[in-house]
C-alpha cells in the first residue's frame, strides 16, 4: 500500500469511527437515504442562510464508507454556496466512479479515490450526497439509490 492510500484509509476509518456533525439539527431541511445494497441509512439535515450551507449534520447507521463519506461532507459543506455545493457533488460523483487524481478543491474528500476500484461500495459514498440534493429541495420521499 502506497503512502498516499494508507493516508486516505487514515481518513475513512477516522471519520467512520468518530463521525462529525452526527446530531439532528432544529429546523432544518431534511431527507433520508437508504442503500438496500448494503442496508446503509442516512438522514442528512441542512441548515440555509441565504443561498450558504449555515449548518449540515447527519445521522444514521450504515458501513464505514457511508458513515465516513457522511462526516467529511458535512465537513466539506459547511459555508459553501449551493452552487459550489452542486460542483462539489459532480466532482466527488466524478472521483468515485471514474477514480482517477481528486482536483484539489475536494480536499479530504479525495480519500474516496479508491471507492472507484469496487463498484459495490460506490452507493455507500454517494448515498449521503443523494440524500443532500433531497434535502436541499426538502423532498419528503426516502432517497433509495436503487
Ligand atoms: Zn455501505
């Protein structure tokens, strides 16, 4: 294992050991996601002020890649303008499918690079930015990434 892979495993199994942001949050727009492939269940709560991300937290239950994947977006997300939000979405999609180098502006979120290696693992990544995009337009229905 290269240095850099060790390093992006760090991450992972950091964030899903000790997630950030794992609370609900009052008032906010919400949805909730399910993989049925894994059985990963997320609930993604969002925080607006004007068109920035104020606040996103999450909870639920689901394998170290959904958890992981959860925490570092919120992390990622917060103080971001919808729009940059949107971008970050594409690129992290882009990474997880296709691998190759992460550009810069993911930051830690390039730990998922090697998701791209394990098809079955790429909905536990993406499962709480699907869930995002849902409560961003506070859809009511469960997100299922079947
Ligand atoms: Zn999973």
């Amino acid at each position: 294992m290269s240095g850099l892979e060790d390093l992006y495993q760090q991450v992972i199994v950091d964030h899903s050991r000790r997630p950030r942001n794992f609370r609900p949050l009052q008032g906010s727009r919400q949805a909730e996601g399910y993989n049925p492939l894994c059985g990963d269940r997320v609930t993604i709560y969002v925080n607006l002020e004007g068109d920035k991300v104020k606040e996103v937290a999450f909870q639920g239950s689901g394998c170290a890649i959904s958890t992981a994947s959860a925490s570092l977006l919120t992390e990622a997300l917060k103080g971001k303008t919808l729009a940059e939000a949107g971008q970050m979405f594409e690129r992290f999609h882009e990474l997880v499918t296709h691998g190759g180098a992460a550009p810069a502006s993911l930051g830690k979120l390039a730990a998922f690079a090697g998701v791209s290696e394990y098809p079955t693992r790429v909905k536990c990544a993406t499962l709480p930015w699907h869930t995002l995009r849902a409560a961003l337009k506070n859809a009511p229905e469960v997100v299922s990434t079947e």
